[in-house]
C-alpha cells in the first residue's frame, strides 16, 4: 500500500483550534483507536474549516512548513496496515 501524500491531524490535547502549513489535509479526531473517519478538508481560499467529526477548528499558516502545527505535534504519523 502506498504511503498517504495528503497529511493527517489529530486532536490528542483536545484544544479548540490548531493551525497548520497546508490547505488540504485529513482530520482524524484522535490517534487511533480513539480516531473518528478521517475526512479530507479543503481550506480552499477561506485559510480555515472545521472538522464535521470532531469540531477542530483548522486555521492555515503560511509560516508554518507542510506537515508543522500550532500546537506541535498534531501530525500522525503512523503507519497503517494493509487490510
């Protein structure tokens, strides 16, 4: 199985927004097994969505590189297993 390009956030500290380097990502709530269905956002040209899962509020940052977040450590990266 080939490796995801879209990165994955999750929620783990519960904070109410978390801001990030991409536009277009995938929610998953909290890290597995506590994860909800990860769902792709686009931020399109507003710079911000919520999460329909879990309400995250997802703000973009043009500051931050690719896969950083604001709190740090919001990106999964697990691995996931072939089913």
């Amino acid at each position: 199985m080939a490796a995801s390009l879209v990165p994955h956030f999750c929620n783990d500290q519960g904070v109410g927004k978390i801001t990030i380097g991409v536009k277009e990502f995938q929610c998953m709530g909290a890290r597995p097994p506590f994860d909800h269905p990860h769902v792709f956002l686009d931020m399109g040209a507003s710079g911000d969505t919520l999460c329909p899962y879990c309400s995250t509020h997802y703000v973009y940052d043009p500051q931050l590189h690719g896969p950083e977040s604001d709190p740090p450590g919001c990106l999964f990266e697990g691995t996931q297993k072939a089913a």
